[in-house]
C-alpha cells in the first residue's frame, strides 16, 4: 500500500492583517514543542501576508501557499497575481478551482486547469478544488459532479509533477454542517479510482483533501476516513489553537 504524507492546509480567505501574524508565532510554537506533527501543515493567507507568513513559518516548517493565481507569468492584468509572484514570496502552493472563486469569479474547470499548469509551471504544487452543490447531492449527482469536475479541472501534468486534490462540497463551506462519513468515503474513493486510472501509480500518491467545516470537534472523525490525506480549513485555521488541533488529529 501507498503511503501518503497528509497534509492540513489552512485557507484564511480574505481574512487577516498584520496582527494575525501572531497566530503564526503561536502555531510555531504550539508544532515546535508539542509531538512532532504526522502532517504537512500549510497556510494559505492573503497575498498581503504571504511573504511574512513564508519567513516566520519557516522555521517551524510552517509552508505557505497562495488562494489564486493568474494563467500568465506577468503583463497586464491589473489586481492579479502571478506564479512566479507567488513562488518568490515563499509559497509552495496554491490553491485552484475553489469554490469561492467558481462563484464569484466565474472560473470555468478550463481556467482552473491553466491556473493549475501554470502553477505546475514555476514549481509550486496546485491544490485543485472540485465540490457539488446542496442541489447537486440532494438529486443524487454529487458523485458524477465531482467526477467530470476533476476530469477537466487537473493537467495532464498531474501524472509527473505533484498536485493536490481538495475536495469541499459547497454546502459544508462555512455552514457548520458536513457530509457523513460514509458520503465522505464515498467521494474520496471515487476520487481515488479515478486518479489511479489516469495516471496509474502516481495517481496513487496524490493526496485527497477534505474541506468544508472541518473543525477541532470533527477532525478526528472524518480524517481517519480511507482516502482522506489531509484536509483543507477555512475558519478553524484562523485560530492556532483550534487548526493544531487539527493537525494533531492526523
Ligand atoms: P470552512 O472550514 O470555513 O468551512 O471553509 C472550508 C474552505 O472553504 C476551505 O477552503
């Protein structure tokens, strides 16, 4: 069996300022002189944070990551961030293709591809975000949702460079409530078939993320679920506390 490192990657979305920089000193210090941490941990803060994130995190093995990303490498594209942006202010990752960003931003799986290419590009790993709607599961497509999502939304890349798949159903965002357990598996198990049948063994290590209400009361739970390599926090990573409780629960 494929042993996969799990990784717990928090998303603070448009949230913090200078002074959340504390909460990175306090995660630093909780990884540093608690049990060594069975997981990779990253933080994924607004562009604003992510260059000071990357150094302070640093040393504790804090990773950082963007929330976006542009398709180009720079030009004309006001209000954008690129890759190499990203890549030479500390990040390792980023994440493609959430849901927040489908919504607001009318991302289509073929620009969350591109997005994911270029990341692949300048050497960052993707988080690529794939979810259903409340409509969608409650009419029994969640499964094929997510299946023609990812289908579309992962390079063929994938099969040589490292990417990460995240997988939020959009009415768990932010809402308290998550799937069961059993609808979880289900998910990442099809996730995982899927990656193992186009890429084969590769597909066999890319880590699976769960995301949506992941909290310090559930984390145990749902990431003891088969196929369940991490997860990916919003507001429960804005608290060191709570998101090392998280991480412990790996
Ligand atoms: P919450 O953990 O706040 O539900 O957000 C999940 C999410 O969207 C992470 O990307």
């Amino acid at each position: 069996m494929t042993t996969i490192t799990p990784l717990i990657a928090g998303n603070w979305k448009m949230n913090g300022l200078k002074q959340s920089l504390s909460e990175i000193s306090e995660l630093a210090q909780l990884l540093t002189t608690g049990e060594a941490p069975r997981a990779l941990v990253c933080i994924c803060p607004p562009a604003t944070l992510l260059h000071a994130v990357a150094e302070q995190g640093a040393s504790s093995g804090i990773l950082a990551g963007g929330q976006d990303c542009h398709t180009a490498n720079a030009g004309a594209h006001t209000g954008d961030i690129s890759v190499s942006m990203l890549a030479d202010a500390g990040a390792q990752y980023v994440i493609v293709g959430h849901s927040e960003r489908r919504a607001d931003h009318g991302e289509s799986d073929d620009m969350v591809r591109a997005k994911a290419e270029a990341a692949i590009g300048a050497g960052l790993k993707p988080i690529v975000c794939v979810g259903e709607s409340e409509a969608q599961r409650d009419a029994g497509q969640a499964v094929s949702v997510v299946a023609a999502q990812l289908a579309a939304s992962l390079p063929d890349a994938a099969g040589q460079h490292s990417v990460v798949v995240a997988y939020e159903p959009i009415w768990a965002i932010g809402t308290g409530r998550t799937p069961n357990s059993a609808d979880i598996a289900e998910i990442h198990d099809a996730i995982r078939a899927q990656l193992v049948e186009r890429f084969g063994e590769t597909g066999a290590t890319i880590q699976i993320l769960y995301g949506g209400s992941l909290k310090p009361q559930n984390a145990r739970e749902i990431l003891a679920i088969e196929n369940v390599n991490g997860g990916l926090v919003g507001g429960a990573s804005l608290l060191a506390k709570d998101f090392y409780t998280i991480i412990s629960a790996v």
